[in-house]
C-alpha cells in the first residue's frame, strides 16, 4: 500500500463561507475609525459636496488600489439645492402648493401672473393635442399621462406658454413611469410645477390670471462614486455590492453608512483583486444618497443595454451596526408587509433568491431576520428599476423597535434602532460590535456565494434570459 495515495475526493469548495471567515470586526473598525478621523477633521461630516466626502474618496480609492484594485472615480452631476423657497400657486387670493420641477428656472422675482389655458387633449404631448387653442402668454395646465415632462413643456412652449402646470396625484404608487425622466430638470427651460387635485380644481373654477412663485434657487455641481472590480471572472455575469459614502450634512455617518463602507472595504481585501472565481465582482461606493440618490442613480443610467445586462445581481448595505440592532433582509420575495411604491410584479426575478441566501446566513449565525420592504430612496432602487435582482442586510435607523423585535433579537423596545440616525452621534463609539460582527462576515458571504456561481434554487437568471432597461 503506497500510503501518500488517497482516492478520497476534496472537499467542496465553499468560496462564500470561506471569504466571510476572513472578515473580521477588529479590521473593519480601523477603517470606521479612519472615516470618525475624517469627519473629525471636517467639522464633523461627510457629506457630499465637502472637504470631508472629498476625503473619504481619496481613502478607499487609495485602499482598495493598495489591494491591488483598478480603481475609477468616476464624476457625475447632481442637483443641489441652494433655497428652497416657497414655491405656490396663488389662485383667486389663496395659496395651493406646488412642486417646482424647474430648479435651475425659477420665475422672476416677484413670480409670474398670467392666465391659464389648456390644450383639448389634457396631456399635452403633441402640437395636435392643443387643436385650435392657443397658449400665447398663458400657462399652459396639462395632466400627467403620456410623455415626459420635458416633451410636455417643450410641446407647451411651441405654442407659446410662458410656464407649465402639470396636474398629478401619484399618491403611493408614485408619478407615470417616464414622467420624471433622468436629469429632467436639466432640460426644463421655463418655470414649471406640478400640482395637485385642488389646486387644478381652483384653476377649473376661474378664468382670472394666477400668480406663479417658484422661487427655489440650485445649480448643478459635479460629485464622484469609486468603483472598482476584479481583474478576474466572467465580466458578461458581474456580482456588483455597493454602499453609500456620503453622510447627511451634521453627522460623521459612522453607522450610516461607514459600516457598509467598511464591510465591503474588507471583503475586497478577503477576496484580492485577482481571485479564483466564476463571476467577477464589482464594489461601487456612492456619493449623494443622502442629497438625492444622485451617485448610484447616474451610475445606472449611464449604462447602455449590454451594460445593464452584463450586472448578475446588485447587493447594498446600508447601516450594518445600529446600537439598538435589528436584523433585516430586504423582501426580494415580497413575502412581508409590502411597500405600495414597489408594485411586486416589478421586483425582478432572482431577488428572493438573494434574500434566501442572506437570510440562510443569518439562521446559520442564529439569527432570525425580518423583512425590510422595499422602497425607492435607497442605492439598490435605480438598480431595481433597471430590472437587476436586488438583495441586502440592515440592522435598522430611525424605525422603532418593537416588543416582538427586541423579544426576538434583543435590545430595547420602543427605542430606534439607530437613535443616532442623521445625528451628530453616528460615531465610532456608537456603532454595535456584535452587530457588525455577524453582518460584516455576511456581506462577504453573499458576495463570495454569488461569486462562485449565480445558479441554483437561489440563483438568478443567466445572462442569455437579461432583459434590463434604463429606469
């Protein structure tokens, strides 16, 4: 018998395990403390458009280069309100509210007086639609069904209004789909607002001139997210796991979201930046989340068809340490109380497998996790628009814990999660050890999972069945 021969076979290889046992909490408390030091230096913050973000960039390009990462900065615009005004309609002596959709065209100071008229089909996307009438000096009141709402000022302008109204009452289901295109406000070139019911019914009951005020001021200022891949696996079927990088504008945003920054600063450095793996993994961190999703939201919209479909599945983790921590995945299979903004037959196929997978990790650590609905304010939205499976943790932020919750995991009912949400006490000090300690390692779990294979009962579809659009 030749005793250095063995016919047993070698054990299955676990990539996702064996990557989230190479995260550790004491490694991803350095660089929490490196981003407090940040804000420190910044008068304590880290938003967007300041001396502190701009700092918080530099680090993680600077750490994730030293991994050996190709690392981009790329540069997006974003919107950034200066005042925001009192923007109203005033309609036979009373004041109606109403959104200025033109930010970088406000009215003259003082507002705009002028009657208003109405093309004979309301939504006003076509010369066609005015028939005979005429807008020549008037604001032009169209619905908000059809079009966008640069094609309907564009259409309202060619027949002479000086200003648009738009009437809508999205209630929870949000505006039209492709009314609000992206970076509309950029095109928008007379004053324009949208209104509600009630305002469009004190128009409906006068012929009298109204007086427009949109008075809020902004200009567009330029931002930069980081993002980096690997240098191996498929890039036709990337693995992408992103997190915000800014902070609100009085608050270190050590927990939200410098936990999700750290989190996915030491998976990329568990996993190296040539790995062995079956998919590529992309890490993107991004800037004004907290302004107005601006970071991500460019990101998707700058990808082509080919591009969107080349991303497998988007992960974001946003505020893994809440002091008063609870354990959520967000409901990619829409089994929990759903958010009537995310209508379920839009959550792209293979997010329940996503949230399965988290979840799965979460029991294994013994940890029950609930559902987090889904909504549209967070980095994983423009991706879930797009059409992209979507799946992530968070221990919580200002919700309330409640008595079954803090039965069920601990901690104090009745107290927020995070009772330092968008506070100035987001520090280092704050943020929940043990917490962290299990969502940190599961952060690298599901991307190391989906690394080595995106098939299977948790998969998602292959990139032969993508069928991705631009939100």
């Amino acid at each position: 018998m030749l005793g250095g021969c063995s016919s047993a076979p070698e054990p299955a290889r676990d990539l996702g395990r064996d990557v989230a046992d190479r995260v550790g909490v004491d490694a991803m408390f350095v660089h929490l403390r490196k981003l407090q030091e940040i804000a420190d230096a910044n008068s304590g913050s880290r938003a967007d458009g300041t001396p502190g973000y701009d700092a918080s960039v530099d680090y993680v390009a600077k750490t994730l280069r030293d991994k050996g990462f190709d690392v981009e900065t790329p540069e997006f615009e974003r919107l950034a309100v200066a005042n925001p005004g009192r923007p109203r309609l005033t309609a036979s002596g009373r004041d109606y509210a109403i959104d200025q959709a033109s930010f970088l065209t406000p009215t003259r100071t003082g507002g705009l007086r002028a009657p208003t008229q109405r093309p004979q089909k309301p939504a006003g996307c076509a010369a066609a639609d005015y028939g005979t009438k005429r807008m020549t000096n008037a604001i032009a009141v169209v619905d908000d069904t059809g079009c966008s709402i640069v094609d309907k000022q564009n259409v309202a302008v060619a027949e002479g209004a000086l200003a648009l109204l738009v009437v809508s009452d999205p209630g929870t289901s949000g505006s039209p789909r492709g009314l609000f295109t992206p970076g509309y406000y950029q095109a928008l070139e007379v004053p324009v607002g949208v209104i509600g019911a009630d305002a469009d019914a004190a128009l409906r009951r006068s012929d009298a001139a109204v007086l427009l005020t949109l008075d809020a001021t902004a200009a567009m200022v330029k931002s930069r997210n980081v993002v980096a891949q690997t240098k191996t696996g498929d890039t036709r079927n990337v693995v992408m796991a992103g997190a915000h990088l800014d902070t609100v504008a009085k608050s270190p945003g050590i927990n939200d979201d410098g936990t999700g920054v750290a989190a996915l600063l030491e998976t990329a450095a568990a996993l190296g930046s040539q790995p062995q793996i079956t998919n590529a993994v992309r890490f993107g961190f991004w800037g004004s989340q907290e302004a107005v999703l601006a970071g991500s939201t460019k990101y998707v919209a700058a990808l082509n068809g080919d591009q969107l479909d080349d991303i497998a599945l988007y992960l974001d983790f946003d505020a893994l340490g809440s002091p008063n921590a609870g354990f959520f995945t967000y409901d990619g299979d829409q089994s929990g109380q759903p958010n009537p903004a995310v209508a379920a037959g839009t959550v792209p196929v293979g997010s329940a497998g996503i949230e399965r997978t988290l979840a799965g990790y979460l029991n294994l650590a013994g940890i029950r996790p609930a559902d987090m609905p889904l909504g549209k304010a967070s980095d994983y939205s423009p991706f879930l628009d797009a059409g992209i499976p979507i799946g992530g943790v968070t221990t919580g932020a200002a919700q309330r814990k409640t008595q079954v919750q803090a039965r069920l995991w601990g901690g104090t009912a009745g107290v927020a999660f995070d009772r330092n949400y968008h506070l100035a006490g987001d520090t280092v000090d704050n943020v929940d050890r043990d917490a962290l300690a299990i969502t940190g390692p599961g952060v690298a779990f599901v991307v190391g999972t989906y690394a080595e294979s995106i098939d299977g009962v948790n998969g998602v579809p292959g990139r032969e069945a993508r069928r991705r659009h631009t939100p």
